[in-house]
C-alpha cells in the first residue's frame, strides 16, 4: 500500500474516532494535518485565537458529551491554548488538544519557534504527551479520547513535532483498530451497603438539601436525580453550571433560599461536584455544622480527601448509584416528612421577593443590568444555551436568569476566565444546531475574544450577542479602581463592520424590540450583536447566594 504521512494518519484516526468538528488556528507544522482533516470531510472551523478555539472545543464536549478538539500551530499558537485548557481543566472538560511541535531532530538547536510545549501545557491538563513515531497515531489519538472521558473528565494535550506529521509510513503497518475503540466511560457503582445507609439517612431526614454539578451532567444522571427529587421531595440546588438537571420551576427548587437551605439542612447530599470554594468547601456557619453530610462522587480521591467529614461517601457514578439508591427507595416514597421544611423556604422566597431593590422592571435609564437580565429571561426559548461571562453582569444574570435543560448554562466557571462568553456560544452553536444560543456578555469580557465574531460570520453559526455596556470591567463603584474604564464603545459598530447584525439600546423601553428583532435575524442565519448601555454604577452584592462567583 502507500505511504501516508503523519498527518494524514491523524486526520484519519480522528474520522475513525468519529470526529466530526475541530476548532483551530492554522499554521506550521499543522498544516498537512489540517488540510487532510478537511479531506476526511471533518467540519474546520478556523478561529482567530487559540485560547478561543479550546473554549469552543469545551462547550462543544459538554454539550455532545464527548471530547472536543481543537488544533494550534507550533510555539505561540500552542502558548495560546493554554488559557483555555486551564479553564477546560478546572471546569472538567474533555478537551483533546494537537499541537504542532518543532522537529525533534532539532531540538536544541534554536529551531524555529522551538520552546517546550509539553513543560508549559502540562500543569494546564489532564495530562500531556508528545508523539514521536507516526505509526502509533490511531493508538495515541484513542489514549487521548479515552483519558479525556474517563472518569472525571478533562483536558489532554497531544503534542506533534514536525518531523513526525510529515514522515512517510507504510500505511500497511498502521493498526487502524486502535482509533475505532468505543470511548469507555466506567459506572462504578457503590459499595451496596453505603447506598442503603444513604436511603436510611434521607427516609429519616427532616430537612434535605441536594447540592448537584457538573458530573451529574456528564454522567446524564438528570432523571434519576429528579426521580430522587419528587420521591422524597427533596429541594435542590445546583452549580452555576451544572444548572438545568432538574427545571429550575420545579416546586423544590427555592433559588433564593439557598443560604437558609444550606444553614439549616439536617442531610446534605453532593452528587457530582467537588467541594471547591464554589460552595465554600462546605464549611459551617454556611453549611449547617450539625448535617449529615453524604457525597457520590466518580473520582476517589474527591472522597478520600473531602474538606468536610463525610458521614456517607460513595466512590460511583451518578447515574448509577442514584438508580441504586432510588431502587432503594422504591415503595418509601414519603413527602410530607420535609414539608415543613420546603414551605419555610417557600417563604422565604416570597419574603425576598417584596424586598425593596428588585430592580428587574426598572424603567431607569441607563438600563439596569436585572432589567436586561429580565428582558432576555422574557424572550428566550425554555430549552435555550445560555452563557453569561463578566461580573457585574454574570452576578447578576445568576440571579435573575433561570435555566430549564441539563446543561445549558455556562459562564466564566471556577476558574473565573473573562473571555469564555462568546466562544462557548459558539462551541455550543455548532454542538447544537437547531438549538437558540444567547450569550449575555459583559463589555470588558467580551473584548477578549470579541474577534470570534468574525468567526462566527464566516462558519455561519448564528448566536446572539447581548453586551451590558457599563463602560468597563466590573462596577463603577466604589470609584476610582485602577483600569476600570473602558469607555462606552460602539461595539455594536465593529460587529456590523465584521458581517454581524447590529443594534444599539439606550432606552429600556426598546429593549423587547431590539431583542426580538435580532433573535429574528439569527433565526435568518446571521449572527447578531445588541449593545446595551447599562448603570455604570450598578454593583451585584456578593450576600451568601452569590457565594457561587466565578
Ligand atoms: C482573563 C481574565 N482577566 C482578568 C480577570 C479579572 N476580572 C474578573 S471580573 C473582571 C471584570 C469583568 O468586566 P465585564 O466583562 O465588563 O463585566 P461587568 O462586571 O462590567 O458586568 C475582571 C477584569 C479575569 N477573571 N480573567
Ligand atoms: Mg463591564
């Protein structure tokens, strides 16, 4: 048979894989490999910076629930990642990485843009490794994937020199097999005796609280999780990803009781999240010192090591131990033993309801920001993507936003990366066609990668844009922050010069309209931008709900 070069194997082993999108920025030593993916007939989207690139690879994998890809140049190009597979790594992603590397036969010899890759990208992954013979890529592309899904998902880096991608192989002695390999996603499930203990401990408990992320998410553990809800009529809260698992209108979801909930719980149950300052480790006086705590977690070491004593901990898989544990339940079923404890938090949530400073109706202008939140919130689909990334706006759209379908929700995530915004609208556009994507940007965030919408407009991945205009990063308030002001810029102007369709709003009375009429011209395929001037001055309070700040 003939030669293939190295390139050429890799672009087949990832059609054999069954990779059909890949997110990259083109350049040397990837180019072969590039043009031999477009030839395999995977979707290429070219992007304008690497860091975006990873970030739509991320979103993509969240919301298909398999690896996403992207690609960079040597040097500069793979530096540019990183950015992003840190935040794939503290998010938990599957995002698999190839980079272009200079040649190994010329390591150390000031080749250009020699520099090593694998030093700087590893702390920012799951794990990182160069390829140096091209006969093993099927091998080494099926570890990457594998690695990437396995267990608690995460980032990997494949690192390519140069003289690899373009060796010519004896394409007979390539075993293809390798890149056929079905992903393995383990369930383990947990020790039996644990799961009966848990359903013991929450038959007896009288005030339950759920505290659920991500790995119910990427263990699709949704309706096992709200069977256990509506069984024992559990009230439940989520990560600010890890939203949408259970419809946030469902009667034990009570958003703004959270800190009552957490302060007063007699039972926490954590299903798929690690105990991260995301929910403050756990630790009292947030969390009620006295609660049962239990945790179901895939990753052994988020067991072994927990901040908080563990009264229950189980090493497995959402979906399975949570349909171990409803089996367990099965003919128990009780609601009225925490009835008490859900009608203390509806009123509570009722309370806060009537306070003074609810300023989602406010017809003051500039707009303010609860007010956008509220407009968007009115319009957009129940099943819409939406990704929110700043921090005034990001604070606040957590509030004010709910989110009806596992998963779609996104925003600056634990790693708290400004830039995120409009790259995650457009992985999860290309991941979900058919499916409305609003990206609620802040104006300093969205400056990061705000060169994706050329992007956007030249693949036709059509997502709306709404940019709170507050003149700069963060409030404001209080005055005088060092390289706070931005200005109050036109970005609706540049997005019109990059092929976009464009809106400026000042009046909150215009808000409805200007919205609607750019969902209607995404709805035509274009992508669209609406700018909104926002109050400077408006600043989130951080109170123990928004505890949850990325
Ligand atoms: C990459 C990155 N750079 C800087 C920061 C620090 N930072 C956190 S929030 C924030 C301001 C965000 O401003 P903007 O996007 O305009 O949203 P706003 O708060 O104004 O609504 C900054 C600069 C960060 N988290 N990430
Ligand atoms: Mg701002």
């Amino acid at each position: 048979m003939a030669d293939m070069i190295g390139s050429e194997i890799l672009a087949r082993a990832l059609k054999l894989a069954g990779v059909e999108d890949i997110f990259y920025l083109m350049g040397g030593p990837m180019l072969a490999a590039e043009k031999a993916c477009e030839n395999e007939d995977i979707r290429m989207i070219d992007v304008r910076h690497e860091q975006a690139a990873a970030m739509m690879a991320n979103a993509y994998a969240r919301l298909r629930n398999r690896p996403g890809i992207c690609m960079a140049a040597s040097g500069p190009g793979v530096i540019n990642l990183t950015t992003g597979m840190a935040n794939a790594l503290v998010d938990g992603a599957p995002v698999v990485a190839f980079g272009g590397s200079s040649p190994v036969s010329a390591y150390g010899r000031q080749a250009f843009q020699e520099i090593d890759q694998l030093a700087i990208l590893e702390p920012c992954v799951k794990h990182a490794f160069r390829v140096y013979s091209p006969e093993r890529i099927p091998e080494l592309v099926n570890d990457a994937l594998q690695t990437a899904v396995a267990g608690k998902p995460g980032p990997v880096y494949v690192d390519l020199p140069g003289d690899v991608l373009y060796k010519p192989v004896d394409a007979d002695t390539i075993d293809w097999g390798f890149a056929e390999r079905p992903l393995q996603r383990p369930r383990p499930a947990g020790a039996p005796a644990d799961v009966a203990r848990l359903a013991d401990a929450l038959m007896a408990a009288e005030r339950p609280v759920i505290v659920s992320g991500t790995g119910v998410l990427w263990s699709e553990a949704w309706p096992e999780l709200r069977q256990l809800v509506d069984t024992l009529g559990i009230p439940f809260y989520t990560t600010p990803q890890g939203r949408g698992v259970i419809p946030e209108d469902h009667p034990c979801c009570y958003p703004s009781a959270r800190s009552m909930a957490f302060r007063e719980a007699d039972l926490i149950l954590v299903v798929g999240t690690r105990l991260n300052y995301v929910v403050n480790h756990l630790a009292p006086p947030r969390f009620a010192a006295d609660a049962t705590v239990a945790r179901i977690d895939i990753d052994a070491s988020e067991i072994a090591t927990s901040p908080r004593r563990l009264d229950i901990g189980i090493v497995g898989d959402a979906k399975t131990v949570l349909t171990a544990l409803n089996a367990a339940l099965e003919g128990r079923g009780n609601t009225e033993r925490s009835t008490p404890w859900r009608q203390k938090l509806a009123a509570r949530v009722e309370e806060k309801r009537g306070q003074p400073g609810d300023n989602s109706r406010s017809d003051a202008q500039p707009i303010h920001p609860l007010r956008l939140c509220q407009e968007v919130t009115d319009f957009m689909n129940r099943d819409a993507v939406l990704v929110v990334d700043g921090q005034e706006i990001l604070n606040y759209g957590r509030q004010a936003m709910p989110t009806h379908t596992p998963g779609h929700r996104m925003n600056s995530g634990p790693f708290g990366t400004m830039g995120v915004g409009l790259p995650l609208g457009l992985g999860a556009k290309v991941a979900k066609p058919d499916t409305q994507v609003i990206v609620v940007h802040g104006d300093g965030s969205f400056g990061l990668n705000a060169m994706e919408l050329d992007t956007a407009v030249r693949h036709n991945i059509p997502v709306l844009v709404v940019i709170s205009l507050n003149g700069g990063w963060t409030a404001a308030d209080p005055p005088g922050k060092p390289g706070r002001n931005l200005g109050f810029t036109r970005y609706d102007q540049m997005a019109e010069a990059l092929g976009c369709y464009s809106d400026y709003v000042e009046d909150p009375k215009d808000l409805g309209g200007a919205l609607r009429r750019a969902q209607d011209a995404v709805d035509s395929g274009r992508v669209a931008v609406v700018n909104v001037k926002t109050d400077e001055t408006a600043r989130a309070t951080t109170q123990a709900f928004t505890q949850y700040v990325t």
